[in-house]
C-alpha cells in the first residue's frame, strides 16, 4: 500500500517473519496530521501477546511485525486541532490507536469490544507499511482520542508502562464487577496480570486472595498486597474457601480446571477470564454454575476513559508495576524468559538503546 502522507525514518526492533528472532528494523512514522499527537517513547512494556503475534502462534500476523502496546513517552508534536495535549506532556498509548467511533461500544467509551479496533500493532492503517507498528520504536503518532495522560512522577514512567495492558486488563474487570470494601476477591495467576490484579484489588479495599501452583510465590504475593495467598495445588488450602468468593479474576492463559475455582464462589459470585488459552479448557461443570447461580465470564483488555480512570487511579496511589529492564538487543533472550514464567512481573524496553 503507498502511503500519500509524509513519513518520518525511526529506529524499530521487529520481526521479518514468523520463524526470525527479532531484528533492528527502520519505520517510518507519519508526520502529525491535526488530530495527531507524535510521541517520542522512552519505554515499551513486553506482553506475552507480543511474543504470539510476532510469531504468529494468532494467525494472520503481517510482517515486518513491530509489536509493543504498553507505550510511555512524551509528546513532541501536536496537530492544530490537539486541544488536550501539549509538548513535553508526559503520555501513554495501550493497545488500541483507532476504533469506529460510532459503534454502541465507542459511544459508551468501550473502543476495546468495538468491531472496528485498531490494534496498536498489525492493525489496518494508511500508513506505509499497511499494518500498524509497535512500541518497539522511537517514535509513534496516534490520534489524540487514543492518547491517555500520564499522571505519575516522571522517575516513574518506565514501570508506569505496564499499566497500558496489564494494568487496564485486570482493572477494568475489578470496576466492572465492583470489587471494593467488604468484597472478598480471589486472583488466579501472579505473572504480569496477576500481581497488576492484587495491587490494583487490594488499592481498591478488597479482602484479596491470591491463587498460585508455586510455593515460591508465597511471599511474593504477600508483598504485593494479597491478604491470603492459596497454593492452588493443596487440596486443604482450596477446600477452606469453598463457596466464599464474591468474584475471582483467573489471569492464567494455560488450559486448566475451571470448576476448582468456580467451586470456590458463593452464590451469584463470578468468576472472570483475562487469558485466552491456546488449547481451550476442560468445559466446566454446569451444575457448578446452576448449584449457587454462579456467572463464569469474559473480560479484553478497556476502553480508553478506563484506561485514563486507572492511569489516574494509580498515580494517586501511587501504584506502578514491578519491572525488569531491558535494552532492545536484549529482546529475544526476554522472550524465552518470559515463556519460562522467569520475570517478575514485567520486562520493559528501554526505548534509548534502540
Ligand atoms: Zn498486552
Ligand atoms: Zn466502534
């Protein structure tokens, strides 16, 4: 596709194809047109989705693929007709840089569950080369309605980064389902959406109980605010919360037993998914859900005012994720780390040694 708008030469990290490790790449950027706010990126958090779409484990991935979709910088440019932004504004782009905007989703604010997303990497575009690009990048320009402000201290913005995803995943389900005070809420999972779910539970005022297969996270999840923590291996630790949960966030993305935790719900309680098994898992039991009128749902990531509502959240207590950095080069040795589980929570990019 021939792009007509005048483009920008930036340093990227990507791919080629589904079977090449990740590569020093040069992007172009379009110039800001007057909706559009460039960004120069200090950071880019790694997400596990990165590493399925850059190698294509989704189908459909175009290449080159610059992924990234955790994105903090600051502004450098604003078209005219920006009012919100400014130069030097400390900001942040998640994972979506365009939607419809006339959809029942858009209006309400929801762009996420919008037919028409645009997702910030291998989405449809004007811009060379047809497909959008990453965070793995210099520079990126969105449209300012996609743009969230960043209201941390700026020592902070590289672990703020994780908030564009891992962050609004889990938040927007604890809004949604009204976790707060006087709530009991189960975290299943302590990886990159898990420990973002107990900090963010826990802020929130919930009694907060963190479910792990690993002994070794123990104290881990106690750091990070979890009241309880449950090695979901132990049949006795399980058995002593039956039918006491008002809502459980199940964060993990490998098939497993859904009826171990649905069992653990009270009545009307529900437990919801933020991660998308690649082999699906075993079908609940019906009775589980019918017996205490359970709900066993789904929830993608958050529209953009949520985003904006938990970047807000988080900056006024002061929440941030728990980072490694690391330099571009560094990337593919990140992503077998990531595959082992071996982060804790999150590798961020340093965009400067790209
Ligand atoms: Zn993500
Ligand atoms: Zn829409």
């Amino acid at each position: 596709m021939t792009s007509t708008i005048k483009s920008d030469h930036v340093h990227a990290y990507g791919a080629q194809d589904a079977h090449q490790p990740l590569e020093p790449l040069a992007i172009n950027r379009r110039q800001p047109g007057a909706h559009d706010v460039q960004i120069d990126i200090a950071y880019c958090g790694i997400c596990h989705s990165d590493i399925h779409q850059v190698r294509s484990e989704w189908a459909g991935t175009l290449y080159p693929c610059v992924p990234g979709h955790e994105i903090v910088g600051h502004v450098t440019a604003v078209g005219s007709q920006v009012k919100d932004f400014k130069t030097g504004d400390l900001v942040g782009v998640g994972c979506i840089v365009d939607s419809c905007r006339e959809c029942e989703e858009c209006k309400d604010g929801l762009e996420n569950y919008c037919d028409h997303m645009v997702g910030t990497y291998n989405g449809p575009t004007q811009d060379a080369p047809g497909h959008t690009l990453g965070g793995y990048s210099q520079r990126i320009v969105v449209d300012d309605r996609y743009v969230l402000h960043i209201r941390h201290h700026k020592d902070q913005l590289a672990a703020v980064a994780p908030l564009l995803c891992a962050g609004i995943t889990t938040w927007s389900p604890l809004r949604h389902w009204q976790v707060g005070p006087g709530k009991k809420v189960g975290i299943v999972g302590i990886g990159g959406l898990g420990h973002m779910g107990i900090k963010l539970a826990h802020a929130l005022g919930a009694h907060v109980v963190a479910f792990t297969t690993s002994e070794s996270k123990r104290a881990d999840a106690k750091a990070l605010g979890a009241d309880e923590v449950v090695v979901s291996k132990n049949a006795d630790e399980m058995a002593a919360h039956q039918q006491s949960f008002d809502f459980i966030l199940n964060t993990v993305a490998a098939s497993h037993d859904l009826d171990a935790f649905l069992t653990l719900l009270k009545r009307d309680g529900t437990m919801t998914l933020v991660g998308v098994p690649a082999k699906a898992h075993p079908s609940p039991q019906v009775f589980n859900l019918v017996a205490k009128r359970r709900t066993l749902a789904g929830s993608m990531i958050g529209g953009i005012p949520e985003t904006q509502e938990m970047l807000d959240f988080c900056a006024q207590h002061n929440i941030v994720a728990d980072i490694e950095m690391i330099r571009a080069d560094e990337i593919n040795q990140a992503y077998e780390r990531m595959i082992k589980g071996d982060v804790k929570y999150r590798f961020v990019m340093d965009c400067a040694t790209l």
